[in-house]
C-alpha cells in the first residue's frame, strides 16, 4: 500500500508550515521523516536533505526592503517567516518557530 502524497497549496501550505509539517522543495509534498534517520524524505518524487540542512524554499526570490514593516530600522525576519508569510513582527507570539 503507498502513501498518499499531499501537495498543499496556498492557505493549506501556510497551515501545514505553521503545524511544522517539512514540504519538499522539488515538488512541493509533505515530506517524511523515518524514525531512525536524520533525513527528510519526500515520498512523491524521492528527495531527501539532511534534516539540519532543510530550509524551506518555495522557488520564487523575496527581498525585504528596508521600511517594508513600516519602519527604516525594522528587522528584516528570520529565513523560515519567508514561507509563512505572517504579520511579521506581530505573529511571533503564535508561530511555533518562535517557541522557546
């Protein structure tokens, strides 16, 4: 029996992302990870990245620009916000990336 491959997108993907759920960057499904490896597997087309090394990338190059948070000394958010796409600043209280 295979598993079903689950490719989220728009809403869905943000909700995946802020559940902590790990989407391959080569197509876009909800990666696994085997208990006894330190691997990221993704099960539609087969790419693994070492768990440290994964970073989530959507394929499409963001900037943030001095002011975008409505300041010229705002703080430019960490990689991971990129794929949320939250209210950054104000979404640190709810984001799981954030939880000490």
């Amino acid at each position: 029996m295979s598993k079903e491959v689950i490719r989220p997108e728009g809403a869905d993907l943000i909700r995946y992302r802020n559940e902590g759920y790990v989407i391959c960057n080569q197509c876009g499904a909800i990666m696994d990870r085997p208990d006894t490896a330190d691997v990221y597997v993704c099960p539609g087309c087969g790419w693994q990245v070492d768990a440290m090394e994964y970073e989530y990338d959507d394929g499409q190059e963001k900037e943030w620009a001095p002011g975008a948070f409505g300041s010229s000394d705002a703080v430019i958010p960490p990689p991971g916000c990129l794929a949320c796409g939250g209210p950054y600043p104000d979404c640190m209280i709810s984001c799981n990336l954030f939880d000490d």
